[in-house]
C-alpha cells in the first residue's frame, strides 16, 4: 500500500525586507529661549533689575583693592604696547584675564585716557555681569528647572549682596565664571551637535587660561557634557571637548618655553617658578577654626549674604542625596558636583583660601539653591498617586507652599535690602579720591617724584604725570623686583613719598624697604580715619627728586557711618593679597 504526501503549497507572497531600526525621539524639551519670549520677557526683566543694582555707586563701593589696580595696571600696559604687565611679568597668573580686560576696556581709554582708573572702569565689568546672569538663567531651563525656578537661580546670583559687591570687582575670578558658564550651557545644549561639545572644551580652556584655579571644576563640566550628551555620540564628543581644552591650555606653557622662561634659570622670571610660589603660599588653615584666616574669610562672606552660600550648599547636598531618586538631582548633577568640589577644596587645612574665591561657586550655588526649592515645591504641591485626594488635602498643599515662601522671603528680603541698600548709598572709596587729588595738586614736580603706593593709586598718578614704574612704584617692587631695587641704592632714602594704604600698612611687615620708608617718614595729609585711612608720609631724609608744600592736611572723608567701616574692614582683612 502506498501512501502519498500532501503536497507542500508554495507562497507566493514576496520576502519582506527587515524593518528599518525605530528612532526614538528625544523625550526631553527643547528649550529654545530666544524664541520663547516668556523666558526672554522674564529674563530682560531681571536683567534690568540686576544691572540697577549693581551699577548704582558701583565706583564708590566696594572699597578700591590692591587686586584690582593690578589687574586693570597690567591691562593698561596691554593697550599701551608694554608688555604683560606693568613690570616684570612673572607668570603669577595666565595673561588672558586682563588681556580681555584690557579688551573691555580699551574704548573708553581712547576717548579719555584718564578715565582708565579702578572706580570709573569698574563699569566694565558690568557687562561680565550682564552675560553671567543671561547665562546662567539658560543653564538653569537647559537643566529642565521650570521657570521661575531659573528666575529664582538668576536672581539669587545677580541680587545676592555678596554677589553686588564682589562681582562690581575688577577680578578675573568674574571673567573665568562667564566662560565656565558658557561652557556648561553649551555642555548642555538640547540640540546635542558635537560642535557644541568642542565649543564647551573652547570656552573651559579660555575660564582656565582667565584664572587657573577654574580647573578644578572641569570634571563637573565632563559630568554635565555626559548626562547630556547622545549616547551613540557622547564618548567622541567628550574626547574631541577634552581635545580642544588641551590643545589650547597648552598653549600657555607653549608661550613660556619660546621666550625661554619655562623653567628656572638665571637672570629671568620662569613658569615653574609661578607654579612653585602659587602651590607654596602658607595655608590659611582651616576654614572652620576661629582665628585662621580662611575662618576670617568665611566670615566676610558671610558678613554680606548668608543665604545663598548656606542656601546653595544645603542645596547642592540635598541634590546629591537624592540624585537616585529625583529628577532635578540628576538634571543638576554638575552644578551639584562643582559646588561640592569647589567646597572640598575651601577646606582644606593647608589650603590658601582668598576672599574672591566664593564668586567661583557663586551661580552654581544658586543653581543648586533653585533646584533645590524647586524639588520641594514639587514634593509639596504634587497631587497624591491616590484617585481620591481630598480638596481639603490640596488646599493643605498650597498653604504650606505660600507659608514656605512667605517665611523664606521675611528671612531674606529685609537682609538683602539692607546689604544692597549699602552697596547702592556708601562712599567707601572718598579717602582714595582725596588722597589722589593730594598727590596730583599738592606735589611740584610729579615727573621727579618717586613714591610708593598700592595699585589701587597707580593709574591715577600715571595719569597726572608720575614717571610710570620707577616714579610711581607699586610698594611690593620696591623689595621684590631686581628692576626697581636697582634704581634705588640708598633703598628707603631715594623715594619721596610713601601712601600708607590698609594695605600698605598691613604688608609692609614683610618688605624691609616700605617698612623703613614707614619709619622714617612724617605724615602731612590724612584722609579717613581709624584702620580705614590713607596717609601719605613725607620720607625723612629723602635723597629723591622733589618736595611739596610743608602743610599738614588731615581729613575724614570716609562718607561712610559705623556699621559701614566693619564691612569696609571686613572686606579689606579678606581681600589682602589674594593674588
């Protein structure tokens, strides 16, 4: 018997080709904020708000520092085609800083030369500010806060008193923060492009060359890059951004090593010899010991504004507790990251911890703040996973929201009104001007008078006709640099004039020269009163080049009331050679 097998029926039905990989879009918004006008009417307005506030009285206050005459000195010598600096250049810091200072600068020089002075040029930085606040409210929607929140964060770090008066500095801490900023943003940036990631190197390379000490933040800004970047993508674009910030943080050694001056040698200045005199700064010990000056420094800081450092850094440690669980945790994790690392290193015993510091963490503190408010309006306001939540539940809900603000804003606004109202009414800085109108009309012959002043002074005397750099003499040259000390053999005896600053009188304990030209000179013009006065003193026995009236001139010109000389102290006792 045989059997036979069914018939095997063939298809016609043609092979499908294998369906194309599904793309999944990106779930996160694109925030384009020039095109939102929400976010730019409400970021316009802060802006303006922020630049009242910091602009009004900006020359009068703060009190003028040493830091800064040098800073703007060195630009001066930039434009003027004398170097690097206004003396020797000795690699203390990256030149970049006050080149674009010197860039910021350099019209209103050339419509009045006299005007490149500390107070006047202090509106330079006015726009740093303006593009630091911008930036940080687009970091702040970059990072997925809602609005307010970024509104919050850009206010906390334009309205904060501690921010009103140091960044109305001319520092190059404000100049780095910019960069950094730019560099998260772009870290950031939704649109993911690999050029946004190369740029974010470009700009963490020029915060770097602007201050170095902005390098350690810079595995805060590889976290951001990561978290945000394509995943197919984010390896390539992080090796092309460390690329980039390499190639051209290089070139600064690269600069050192063709003039010769990369290590020590004789007869010239060199890098290595910057690096060592930066790393072996004594400490100013612990930031939490009473006594230390890293304690003292603290205290200035919060002397101005406790709630945006506290504030910030209670933030930033909510946010990486919680950074498993929540959503903003993680969309903040760098700025997060970069205030626990700047913080780390404020503390550490043997560390050198100077007064401008703080503006380093000073958006990233309020970032972190803001987060931080946002994720407890949200834990508060939400709706319960439950279907029935009752009225008087949500009710419950939104009041304790309000009495949270309400209580938050009674704590803040009245001590931020009066830390501004400060900033925005005090003269601090009447005893420099009176001592500056002394030295240019009471002086006979300028162009053969040497003296010796902070260079907070120094451009005002260039300016009224002192012999730049062996006339007017910044007082740490008269002990420091081989140029100036040979110019004057007879050491305390060749100079004419010695401006007794805070400044002056605090250091000269360590510079023999400006030491004994203290003791050995007269005062005959006193402007201010208590720690807070300038005298200038006729140097006894003088062999230099000229003399002036005999007449003896005091007067308290401080403009300013009691309580307003402890936070000029405070500030002074900070800010003292924080280079």
């Amino acid at each position: 018997m045989t059997s036979t097998l069914p018939a095997v029926a063939t298809s016609t039905v043609p092979a499908q080709r294998p369906l194309a990989p599904k793309i999944v879009p990106d779930p996160r918004p694109r925030l384009r904020f020039l095109t939102s006008r929400p976010d730019l009417v409400l970021c316009l307005a802060l802006l303006v708000a922020i630049m009242l506030v910091q602009g009004w009285n900006i020359a009068d206050y703060p009190t003028l520092s040493d830091d800064e005459g040098t800073y703007l000195a060195q630009a001066w010598a930039v434009q003027e085609g004398n170097g690097l600096a206004h003396y020797t250049y000795w690699y203390d810091h990256p030149p970049l800083g006050w080149i674009q200072i010197a860039a910021l600068t350099w019209i209103p020089a050339q419509f009045s030369p006299g005007l490149m002075t500390v107070g006047s040029m202090r509106f330079a930085m006015l726009l740093v500010s303006a593009i630091s606040a911008v930036l940080v409210y687009v970091l702040a929607r970059r990072l997925s806060l809602p609005r307010w929140a970024a509104g919050l964060a850009m206010v906390l770090f334009g309205l904060s008193p501690l921010s009103v008066v140091l960044q109305r500095e001319i520092f190059l801490d404000n100049i780095a923060v910019m960069w950094t900023l730019l560099a998260f943003c772009l870290a950031a940036s939704p649109s993911r492009h690999l050029w946004h990631h190369f740029a974010a190197g470009i700009a963490a390379a020029a915060a770097v060359l602007t201050k170095e000490t902005m390098l350690v933040i810079l595995p805060a800004l590889l976290v951001t890059m990561w978290r945000h970047g394509h995943r197919d993508t984010r390896k390539f674009a992080l090796t092309g951004a460390i690329t980039a910030c390499v190639l051209i943080g290089l070139s600064y050694p690269l600069f050192a090593l063709l003039k010769g001056e990369l290590f020590s040698g004789a007869g010239h200045v060199s890098l290595w010899d910057g690096v060592k005199y930066q790393m072996s700064r004594p400490g100013s010990g612990f930031i939490l010991d009473q006594g230390t000056g890293s304690y003292g420094v603290l205290q200035s800081w919060l002397y101005y504004d406790r709630v945006l450092p506290l504030g910030g850094l209670a933030g930033a440690l909510l946010l990486l507790v919680t950074w498993r669980w929540s959503v903003t945790a993680r969309a903040l994790a760098g700025p997060a990251l970069t205030v626990a690392i700047l913080a780390l290193v404020a503390m550490r015993p043997s560390g050198y911890l100077p007064a401008m510091y703080v503006i380093q963490a000073l958006p990233f503190l309020a970032l972190v703040l803001a987060g931080g408010t946002a994720s407890v309006a949200h834990a508060v306001l939400r709706r319960g996973r439950g279907e029935h939540e009752t009225p008087y539940l949500l009710w419950g809900r939104r009041v304790t929201a309000c009495l949270l603000v309400a209580g938050a804003a009674f704590y803040v606004v009245p001590r931020w009104y009066d830390g501004n109202r400060t900033a925005v009414t005090v003269d601090a800085n009447a005893p420099y001007r009176a001592a500056s109108a002394w030295l240019k009309t009471e002086v006979e012959d300028p162009g053969r008078t040497r003296v010796l002043v902070d260079d907070a002074l120094w451009l005002d005397l260039v300016h009224a006709g002192y012999r730049p750099g062996l006339g007017v003499i910044w007082f740490y040259k008269a002990d420091l640099d081989p140029a100036v000390t040979k110019t004057m053999p007879d050491g305390w005896r060749d100079l004419d004039y010695v401006v007794a600053s805070p400044t002056v009188r605090r250091d000269a304990v360590d510079l023999p020269n400006v030491k004994a030209a203290m003791e050995h000179s007269t005062p005959v013009a006193t402007f201010g009163k208590g720690e807070d006065r300038i005298e200038i003193r006729r140097i006894d026995g003088s062999t230099g080049g000229n003399g002036s009236t005999d007449s003896t001139t005091s007067t308290d010109s401080t403009g300013s009331t009691g309580s307003t000389d402890s936070a000029t102290r405070a500030e002074a006792n900070s800010t003292g050679g924080s280079r």
